[in-house]
C-alpha cells in the first residue's frame, strides 16, 4: 500500500511542476482598486489555499450549529 500512496504523490508532484512550468507568464489581478501581477501558477495556489481555509472555516460552523441544535434538544 506504501508504493500506491507513493505513486500518487509523485503523480501530484508531477502535475504541480507541469502547472508551474506551463503557467509562468505574468497576469493582472484587481481587487478593491489593487492591481497586483503575479505567475499564472501563483494565483492557481493562492485561490486553491484560500478555498481550503474558507471550505474549513465553513464546515467548522457547520459543525458547531449542529452541536447547538443537539445541545437544545
């Protein structure tokens, strides 16, 4: 099972170096009146980080309105 995890994590890393390598040219991101240039790849990471902390912040309210309702039953 150590070289199917293995696998998979040489497959991803590989996948990652691909996006960065085919993604480097420069773009523009405005936001609020900001302009700010950054590698394509860059701006792939930095939205997929911030949709992990959200997805997280959102399930861990999900999770602690539910534990109310159980709590007030």
């Amino acid at each position: 099972m150590e070289k199917v995890w293995l696998a998979v994590k040489v497959v991803i890393l590989a996948l990652v170096v691909i996006l960065v390598v085919q993604n480097i040219e420069m773009v523009q991101v405005q936001l609020l009146g900001w302009t700010i240039a950054m590698p394509m790849a860059l701006l792939v990471v930095v939205i997929y980080l911030l949709g992990m902390i959200s997805g997280r912040g959102l399930m861990g309210l999900i999770r602690r309105v539910k534990g109310e309702e159980s709590h007030r039953r």
